[in-house]
C-alpha cells in the first residue's frame, strides 16, 4: 500500500543490476537548419528565390522530422505606376514516430512500470521474434521498433497580383491566391501489440486534402478636401472558394508482414467531402484631419453558401474615431518621454461563417467493408431507419 515500506514490493537483493526506466528510453535530440537565398534584379525586375531545410532527431528513439521549404517570389514594374507580383511558396514535412496515443502500447506507460531489475533494452526473446515484456504491457523498446507512426504533409501556396495607379490618387489592386495541401497519418500496431484486440495487431490510414481559391479587387482613391484634411474610400470585393476532401480506413487482425489495410481481417473505411463558397463587398471612408484626427466608417456585405436560405446575406458594419493628443501643443513638453498617444474609440459587428452543410438536412450511410458481410445503414438528422 502507498506510504508503507514494502510500498514497491520486496527489497532487491544487495548488488543487484538495476536500469533507469525513467531516462532509458530517452536520448538527446538534434536539429539542424540551413537556408540559401538568392535575390537580386534590375530597376523593372526583382527576385527572390530561397530555400531552408530542417532536419531534426527527436528524444525518442525512431523519431525525427524533416522539412523543405521553397520559396520564389517576382516583382515586375513594366511600366510606370503598375506593378505585377507572383509568390509561390512548396512545403513538404515528413514525421516518423514512435505509435502515437495513450494506450497500454504506450512509451512511458510500459517504461514507468517494468520493475527496476527488466532490462526492457533487450524486448526480443531467443527466438529472435517473440516480443519480450514485462507482465501485459508492451516493451518500451519493442514499441519504438514496431509500432509506428508516420505523417506527411505537403502545401503549396501561391498568390499573384498587381497595383496599378492610373490616375492621380487612384489606385486599382487584384490578387488571386491558390492553397491547397495534403496531409497523411499511417499507424501501424504491429502483430504482438497490447493495445489491438488478442495482439493480432491494426492498420490505420487517413488522408486529408484542403483548397483555397481566393480573389481579391480593390479601388483606392485619395481625395484631399484642404491642405488639412484628406479623405480615402475604399471599395473592393473578396471571393473565396473551399474544398475539404477526408479519407479514412482501418484493419485489424492483420498478417505481420504486410502494412497496408488489406492485411486486416476486419477493415472500416470513410470518406466526407465539403464544398463552399463565400462573396464579399466592402467600402470604407477614412477622413484624416490636421494630422490629428481620424474618422473611420465601413460596411461589409458577405453571402455565403453555408448562411442556409432564409438569411442568405449578412452585413457587418464598424466605425472608429480617433485623436492624436501628442500632436497638441501641450504634449510637446513631454517628447523623449511619451512620443505617441492616441485616443481611440471604435465600434463594429463581427460574425462567424456557419459550419459547411450545418443548415441542411442530410442522409448519412455507415458500414463495413469486410469480407463477410456488409452491414448499412441510413439515417437523416440522426434518426435511423428514415
């Protein structure tokens, strides 16, 4: 029992070999980084091309992470007051991994209560296969051999734009961007695990793939009403355009040799996929007075294809004021001392887009993809047999 003596069992034998379960399953963790860039250009040409790579071990043993990034990014002025821009931006990241989650196949779990005389370093038996452990939890070292856990993804960011000042004080500005990644987790509990049904081991796969498209137009015009007062509306539109695709499978009962969901018994499988779209419409008026004072009213108008049919358009408006008191002639004593101070006051009505589907009534289909059988079943709004 807690607070008695023999609280951890008998006492060892004096000289006894004891290992360090709370430290052995460590080591030290390394990382390096390294980055090239080169950049350069004309006086119409600019580039920027560059490139960082990280490459990390982590403290647990069959675990690291390694990353590239790639970047190029141009600027092109063809002729006085246009500008074009294009960014592009690749990722990739690949995480090996030791299993990951709280189970009896866990790292600590299975570390933490092996008795100080296991040697879990040796977690094979003399057969060379055979998984050697102590009691019903999986070997530490056995865990970060076989039970692994891997997840890769890969994103691409793009965008390309331009600002074009055609006349005095007015300026029309345009982008298009492109996001789209791809993101995949693959576990494997080996044949011999604890924490699959009668250690006979599981597979599990998911897969997710995200885009966004996304335009933007804006109209700046500058309008200066005095020498000391300057008056800036802007008008522009945003479209955004979203996919969400989700894959997911899993085995179990599993052959030892082959890691792929085929090698289960019983398998489960499921996929969802999501499409959305919002358009906005925005105008702001800014007033800027005797380097003092400053008025700020908007409205934003966003029609969403998740807002449902009965209130299908939404309108967000803001307004601010605010005041430069260390421009007035009584502050000048405190320069050095207090440089800026602004007295602001905004209001503004702010909202959140609804969930994709979540005004729709929906049918939803279930079932198993197993060799036996197939059992579905349908319901809509959660109510089965409808």
């Amino acid at each position: 029992m807690p607070g008695t003596t023999d609280s951890y069992g008998a006492l060892l034998p004096a000289g006894a070999q004891t290992y360090g379960h709370d430290k052995d399953v460590f080591r030290n963790g390394h990382m390096a980084v390294n980055t090239l860039a080169i950049s350069g250009g004309t006086s119409t040409l600019r580039y920027l091309v560059s490139g960082t790579f990280t490459g990390q071990t982590g403290v647990a043993l069959k675990s690291d992470f390694n990353q590239q990034n790639l970047r190029l990014n141009l600027n092109y002025s063809p002729v006085v007051g246009l500008s074009l821009r294009s960014n592009s931006n690749y990722i990739n990241s690949l995480t090996n991994l030791p299993q990951d989650g709280s189970n009896t196949s866990g790292i600590l779990l299975g570390s933490l209560r092996t008795p100080p005389e296991f040697d879990n370093n040796k977690f094979l038996e003399a057969d060379g296969v055979t998984q050697r452990r102590f009691a019903s939890y999986d070997n530490p070292f056995w865990t970060m051999e076989f039970n692994t856990y891997k997840t890769e993804l890969t994103r691409f960011i793009h965008s390309t734009g331009f600002d074009y000042d055609f006349l005095e004080g007015l300026r029309l500005s345009g982008n298009v961007g492109w996001d789209r990644y791809n993101h995949f987790n693959f576990q494997r509990l080996a044949v011999g695990a604890s924490a699959t049904t009668g250690r006979l081991g599981a597979i599990g796969q998911d897969r997710y793939t995200n885009q966004v498209i996304n335009t933007d137009l804006m109209m700046t015009g500058k309008y200066r009403v005095t020498e000391d007062i300057l008056g800036t509306l802007v008008l522009g539109q945003q479209l955004t355009f979203t996919t969400r695709n989700a894959t997911g499978a899993s085995s179990s009962s599993t052959i030892p040799f082959f890691d792929q969901i085929g090698a289960g018994v019983t398998r489960d499988a499921g996929s969802s996929r999501s499409e959305s779209r919002i358009y906005s419409y925005y105008g702001q008026l800014t007033i800027n007075a005797w380097d003092r004072l400053s008025l700020t009213g908007a409205v934003r108008r966003d029609a969403g294809s998740t807002f449902g049919d009965e209130n299908p358009v939404h309108y967000y408006p803001k307004a601010s004021v605010a005041y430069r008191l260390s421009q007035e002639s009584f502050m000048q004593d405190f320069k050095g001392i207090v440089d800026e101070f602004k007295l602001r006051f905004a209001w503004g009505q702010a909202g959140r887009q609804p969930g994709t589907y979540s005004t729709n009534n929906l049918y939803g289909v279930g079932g198993l993809p197993d060799p036996w059988g197939r059992g579905t079943s349908a319901n809509r709004t959660g109510q089965s047999g409808i």
